[in-house]
C-alpha cells in the first residue's frame, strides 16, 4: 500500500525514504515527477555520481537512470518506472547498475509512492536491493512493465482483486517470481456480476503474455470471510511498542515497510513480536503466538523458523541488539511453507523522549535466490581464480590510471611473494617497474604509458628479475576493457616467460650472422636459387663481378635466369650453359661447366661453375646452392702450358728427327760410300785396255754386298717405326672411346668443337692391346680437332661412331672440317699436311691396326665437307705368336 502523508510538503517523501534507509540502508526519494530529491550519500559514492547527475535538463523522467543502468536492461527499466509514474503502481524491477569503477552488477530496485489525505501522489520513495555481481545468464529476467498504455478492454489481471488487497496481491506475485515458487494468499476477487468473494488464491510466478503484457495467474479456492471483518489490519490487534508517544512513529515506520518490501513485524522490548503481516504469517506458516511461544520458552522469537545451523549466531546478534540497542542486522534460512530459503533480517530500535526503547520494527527481505547465485558465483570464482594460477603465463590487471590491482599466483611466485599478489600490488606500478632491468625500464615506462594515455594495446618485450636475482626475458601484453560508454574500466594484460626462446633466437641470429659473414667473405660468388632455378640470393662478390644487384633482374623481361645467362655467358657457350643447366633442373642431377662469364666491365673471363641440389627430408628439391670460381688466370696458364708442351713437342721432334737423321746418314753412309768406290773401281777395270773383267766382276760382286748392307739399314728403320706387339686384353671399345673422350675434352672445349659420341649397344668386347687402339683413336681425334681450329666451319663439330659391321666393329672419327685432299698419301712416312707435323702419325696408326688385323682408311663426306677417318677390327682375333 502506499505511505500515508499527513501534510503536503515534499518533505514527507524524505522521511519515508530516511525510515528505509535506517533499516535497509540506502534508499532514494523523488517529488511526483520523477526528479530525485535525495539519495544517500554512500550509494552515490558506489556509483559515482552526484545527485544532479541523476537529474539532467530532460522531459523523460528517466534519462538520468541511462548512464547508470546495462544498455540491454535500460529500456525496460525506463518503461516500467514511465508506467509506476503514470499509474501509482508498485515499482519493482531488477537491471544492472554501473558502478564507479565501471563493473556493472545485478540490482533489485524498489519503489512505493507517497499519497496526501486525498490520495494525490507527493513523491516516491524506495530502495536498492541483493547487489550482486553475477553475470546476466545467471540473473533472473527483470519485472518489466507494459512500454505501452494496454488497450482499454484489456484488463489487468490485478483488477480482478478487491483494491485493499492488490497491495498483499502484488507483494505475493513479486515474491513468486523472485523465488520462482507459489505464493498462498488470501484475496478478495471480483465475480463477474461486479460483487467480491474471499478466496484463498496461489499465485503463480508472473510471466509474459505473446503481446509483451506482464501477466500472472493462480488457483482459487472459495473460503468464508475472516473473522476479523473485510481484509486483516494493517496493524493487528496489538500495540506496536510500550510507549504511547513512539506508537505514531512506529506505526508510519511499518507502514512505510510493509508497503515496500510487502512484510514487516515490531518487536516489544523484551523481544515479542506485537505486530507481524498475515502475509509474513502466510509465509512461514506460523501465528504471532507460535513465534511468541518460543520466547516464552527461553529461546528467541527466530526460534521456530530459523534453520538450526544459524540459530545460535542469530540468536546471539538478536540478544546483543536488545540489550544494547544497535541496529540487527543478519542474513540466515527461514523455514517457509515449501522450505528453507535464505532471507536478510534488519530491524531498527524506536526510542521514547528519555531515548529509552519503545520497541523494534523491522522486514525481512527474501535473498534466496541472489545467495544461491552469490554462493555459484564464489565458487566459479574460485575456479577461475584457481584456473587463472594454474596458466603457465603470468597475469595481472591495472587501473585505468595504471595501478596494479592483481597478480596471479604464478607471478607472485616468479617475483618472490610466494603466491601473495597483494603484497605486491602494494608496491603500485614503479614497484612494478622496479622488476625490470635498468636497461628495459625507461622503454617500459614509456610504452605503457603511451598505452594508458591512448588506449592503445600494450605490448613489448623486457627483461624482469625473478626470485633469485636473474633477469628472464618475458613478453609481455596487455588490452584494456571499455564499458558501455567507452570508458576503459580496467586493463588485463599477461606475460611468458620466453628467456629460453629470445635466447635461442639470439643465438640463431649470431650464427645467422656468422653464417652471412662467413658467405660474403669466401674467395667465391655464391648463388642461391628457387627449385626452378630463379636467383632469390647473390653474395657480394658476384654482385660486384656482374656490376648489378639481383633486384634490377624483376624490372626486365622473362626469368631471373634467362636474362642473366643472356646478359652474361659468352655466345658461343649461352647455347652448351643453357642445355646442361636445363638437363640439371628436369633431372636434380649436379651441374658443372667451365665458361665465359662477362665481368661488370665487358670483359670475358674463364669460370667455373656448380649447382648442386638441397633437399628436405623427402628428397624434394627446395634450393640450388650455386657456386662460381673466377678461373682465368688459371685457364691462361693452362694455355700457355700447353703452348710451352707443343713447342717443346716440336723441338723435341725436331731434336729426334735430326738424331735419328745422323744414325741414318751414318749407318746408310759407309754401304753407300763402299757402294761408289766399288763402282768407280769397276769402272777403272772395264775402261782399261785390255779390260780386266775378272777385277771387274770382284769389284760389282763388292757393290752387290756393300748395296745388300745399306738395304738391311733401311729394313731396320722401318722396323723402328712398326709397333712391336704388346699384351692384348678383351676390352669394351665404348669404354675406350669415352676414355679418349675425356682426356681431350679440354682441348675440345678450349677450340669450342661440339664432340658427341655414338656407341650401338650389341658391341661385343674385343681382344686388342688398349694402349695402341687408344693411341690410333686419340691421334684421329686430335687431327680432326686441328683441322677444325682454322675456323672455317661456323659450329665445329666432331663425332665418333662405333658399330658392328659383318665380322669387324668399325670405328669412324668424322669432323667438319675442310677434308683431305688424297685419302691413301696421307698414310705415307714423312708426308703431312701440318706446317709443323712430321708425317709419321697416321703411318704408325696404320701399322698398328693393321697389326691387330684390321685395316685404316680415309674418305671425304662430299654432301657437308670434313673428312672421316675409319679403322676396323676383327670381333674373332687371336694373340699374336
């Protein structure tokens, strides 16, 4: 019911307000408006607010409540106190209230208005209930309010009961909801014939309409009217308190209760209830005199209703009260009807003029559910915070002016509080920073300050001093949480220890390093390539030998690759350098080549160059490793080696040739020289007169023998110049021919000839001496090779085929070049067409294969000029004897 003011001053609404305050402790009061016109003090503090904040140069009666009240409950809670306003109803509704440091938590306001004589409204007065921190799924849904005005023929179910008792009906429904069980209550209902009739109804907890309309309905009962007349009194039948002057006071005080929070009782002096509510009777199933009994028995009037684990604490609170007259206040289970729910008890003294106790009134206020959710709620807590312990990171929290306020176990531990956080977040945030290294601190300083002055995230990386004196490196972050408005209410921030990982990584950026040094420092140019092949890395050696970055490549046309083998590899080596860098990147095979290389100042010079493949641990190819030796100088003594070789070649021919010249001329001078004397003697006898033939025919039988003796001469000479059989093996030519191939691929690639090989594959082994067959291949080879350095052919090439031919395998060396001029005459001794060749070559080869028992010829190719050379041997021979 609503308070009764016994004048019209706005003050009365504060007095209303002041009696809740006394019992509850906070309340608020507003004039008929809605505009408030006092607040207590302390709820102002936990809100943050002043009272003229709640008051802002605004038509709607709510927009002070905004600031202060969850966006998601705001709009329901401004309806519902719009409708109280409006109609005089009750108010009661439960949002989320912001506090002062901005952490909203789950509020129960309610609301009761203050009527003059005629029933006009003076103001509101009412209070704020069970705060709790719970999350809004926990928190039951909010009373609300219809937002519209319903329709007319839309009765509310409240108008279906008697008006003197849609007060208790309404505290009944309230309590349902907020407990979630049934309420019994004894009612007055409206038949439909307009008449009422007592019932005794339960009423159920309320619940919303498909047209968003509060509803809430019970079961009735017909009973016969109390005793007592039409409807319980308000006050009972008893005096409230022992003193005639007090009995006003404590009448508005219960009235003023009762019509809030929907129960009240007083209490005489010596502790017996004089006044308890039908619906607080209702409630815990017991008449004034059964809670009396209990006093009169020795123990409190709490006796019968209270759960005997809290008996004697709130005994002895309640004993302490009386005697000495402070304020009770205690929270305990009460026995109700469908069992133990926890409630808060408050009652407030009533003194007489000579301030001696008059009596006791007071309410007890239903917190089971929040003490349900208050007991869930510690619990997950406590998880949390155990959970928060156990993450192998340390957590902290600071204020939004940067103070700390938390530090989880792992942290303290690390710091070397043993677990105590606030002991720490004593020493505020420069004992914070006194953790850090001297040489991190001012990095430290100043970035979190830039973080707490804009907002921004924090994040950086220090060194903080452990327990023990050690500086471990820790990453540390932090983010901060906005309110509603956009206020940063609190930062969170964690840290990992990560000392063993910047270690590392320090340790890997040394070798790195050193690595890097240790490449740009080798007498070498290094090449790092793509699995297809594209430069991505080039020492510093190569890039000055090129004269260009590797980045200037990515402004040309086609690959990396391309353009540098076309911007440097010498033209007549781009064509073999691309074909085998092709073959090595389809194969995976390693690749080698010596070539020309143009240097950044035009000029050609020798390298050698190798790739070789890097795999991963399932043989794919993820990098080629490519290394290239600057070789000129090298090259240019290799020429001039082999220049010094052939000219002491020639001089040793030479010296050979004039020696072999000398015994020639010696041996065949004394037959030839006896060969003339003998003649000129013969001729002597046959002109003498008479002739003396028998001198004669001595002298030409001398010339005969001296003649015989200068032809045995020449037989061994000749003989010299045959090879002389040697130990003959059963050998693969193929074998032979590629052995001959490689100890003159220097020499081909230094005359730029194309050298390729053509082996069949059926080819027997055959029985020959290897030396002499490797000797007569490797003098064709070299032949062709010299008559292909004239340049004459723009691509020199030279080829060597092997196949099977009848009964012989045949071996042809075919060259380019600009032939042979007489194919029998170059097998002669002494004949040669070399300015520097003695002519004895190619007679030998011959001897030597005809020796093996095959044979060696020459025939010019006519189609494409050159000469081909061919020798042949049997596949069934025998050792010579």
């Amino acid at each position: 019911m609503s308070a009764i003011a016994t004048d019209a001053e706005p003050s009365a609404v504060v007095r209303a307000a002041k009696v809740v305050e006394q019992v509850v402790g906070n309340a608020w009061a507003t004039d008929a408006g809605g505009r408030f016109v006092y607040v207590t003090p302390s709820v102002l503090d936990l809100l943050g607010v002043a009272q003229d904040d709640l008051n802002p140069p605004s038509d709607d009666p709510a927009a002070g409540w905004e600031r202060l009240t969850h966006p998601d409950d705001y709009p329901d809670a401004a309806a519902a106190w719009r409708r109280c306003l409006r109609t005089g109803e009750h108010y009661h509704v439960a949002h989320r209230l912001r506090d002062a440091d901005g952490s909203y938590r789950w509020s129960r306001c309610s609301g009761q208005p203050v009527r003059d004589t005629r029933g006009r409204i003076l103001g509101w007065y009412g209070t704020v209930l069970e705060r709790s921190a719970a999350p809004g799924a926990a928190e039951p849904a909010a009373v609300r309010a219809d937002r519209d005005d319903p329709a007319g023929d839309t009765p509310s179910a409240l108008t279906l009961v008697h008006p003197d008792d849609r007060s208790g009906a309404l505290h009944g429904i309230t309590h349902a909801f907020w407990t979630g069980r049934p309420q019994p209550a004894a009612l007055r209902l409206r038949e439909p014939e307009g008449d009422f009739h007592w019932a005794e109804v339960t009423l159920e907890p309320p619940r919303y309409a498909s047209d968003g309309r509060l509803q809430w309905k019970g079961d009735s009962v017909p009973i016969d009217p109390p005793e007592s007349g039409p409807g319980p009194s308000p006050f009972g039948t008893r005096a409230l308190t022992a003193s005639f002057d007090t009995e006003a006071e404590a009448a508005r005080a219960i009235q003023v209760i009762e019509g809030l929070f929907g129960n009240a009782w007083a209490i005489d002096p010596r502790g017996k209830v004089t006044y308890l509510t039908t619906f607080s009777q209702v409630n815990i199933d017991q008449t004034i005199g059964d809670v009396n009994a209990a006093a009169d028995a020795g123990h409190t009037v709490w006796k019968p209703h209270t759960h005997p684990d809290d008996y004697d604490g709130l005994a002895a609170a309640w004993r302490h009260c009386l005697a000495t007259g402070d304020k009770f206040f205690y929270e305990h289970r009460v026995r109700l009807a469908y069992g133990y729910a926890w409630n808060r008890s408050v009652a407030q003294p009533i003194r007489d003029r000579q301030g001696r106790i008059a009596g006791w009134y007071g309410t007890s206020i239903t917190t089971d559910v929040y003490k349900k959710n208050e007991e869930a709620l510690r619990a997950r807590e406590q998880e949390l915070s155990q959970l928060v312990d156990l993450v192998p990171s340390h957590v902290w929290r600071l204020t939004p002016a940067g103070e700390p306020t938390f530090f989880n176990k792992r942290m303290a531990d690390y710091l070397g509080r043993a677990g105590d956080g606030e002991a720490l977040t004593a020493g505020g945030l420069e004992g914070l920073i006194a953790a850090v290294h001297p040489d991190d601190r001012q990095a430290f300083r100043e970035g979190l300050g830039d973080s707490l002055a804009t907002g921004e995230p924090f994040s950086l990386r220090y060194r903080m001093r452990r327990h023990d004196g050690a500086y471990h490196w820790m990453s540390s972050r932090a983010e901060p949480l906005f309110d509603a408005m956009g206020a940063i209410v609190q930062w969170y921030g964690v840290c990992h220890d990560v000392d063993e990982l910047t270690t590392a990584h320090q340790a890997l950026r040394e070798r790195e390093k050193f690595l890097w040094q240790l490449v740009e420092t080798l007498p070498a140019m290094i090449d790092c390539a793509a699995p297809d092949g594209e430069p991505v890395y080039r020492s510093q050696q190569l890039r000055e030998f090129l004269g260009y970055p590797l980045e200037v490549l990515d402004e040309g046309h086609g690959s990396r690759l391309a353009q540098t083998l076309d911007a440097g590899v010498h033209p007549d080596d781009l064509a073999a350098v691309k074909a085998d860098y092709d073959h090595a990147l389809r194969t995976g095979e390693p690749y080698a080549r010596r070539h020309r290389l143009r240097r950044f100042d035009g000029a050609y010079r020798w390298v050698e160059t190798r790739a070789a493949a890097m795999r991963d641990a399932h043989g794919a190819i993820v990098q080629w490793n490519v290394i290239c030796l600057d070789i000129d100088g090298e090259m240019r003594a290799q020429e001039d080696l082999r220049l010094a070789q052939e000219r002491l070649a020639r001089a040793s021919q030479a010296a050979s040739l004039a020696e072999l010249s000398a015994s020639i001329a010696h041996e065949v001078n004394q037959p030839l020289a006896a060969v003339v004397l003998n003649s000129q003697a013969c001729q002597r006898w046959l002109t003498a007169s008479p002739p003396n033939l028998e001198r004669a025919q001595t002298t030409i039988e001398r010339i005969i023998r001296d003649a015989n003796a200068a032809a045995d001469v020449v037989s061994r000479i000749r003989a010299l110049f045959s090879q002389a059989a040697g130990p003959r093996t059963h050998a693969s030519i193929g074998d032979l021919i590629a052995d001959v191939g490689r100890l003159i691929a220097d020499r081909a690639s230094r005359t730029r000839v194309e050298m390729t090989a053509d082996v069949a594959e059926d080819l027997p082994t055959l029985l020959f001496d290897v030396v002499q067959i490797q000797q007569v291949l490797a003098n064709l080879i070299r032949n062709a090779i010299d008559a292909l350095e004239d340049g004459a052919a723009d691509r020199p090439r030279l080829a060597v085929r092997a196949f099977r031919n009848g009964g012989v395998v045949q071996v042809e060396v075919s060259d380019n070049g600009p032939g042979v001029p007489e194919t029998e005459k170059v097998f002669d001794a002494f004949f040669t067409t070399k300015p520097s060749g003695m002519g004895m070559g190619l007679a030998i080869c011959r001897s030597i294969v005809e020796s093996h028992g095959g044979r060696l010829w020459a025939e010019p190719k006519a189609a494409s000029g050159g000469a081909t050379f061919a020798f042949t041997l049997p596949i069934e021979a025998t050792a010579p004897s």
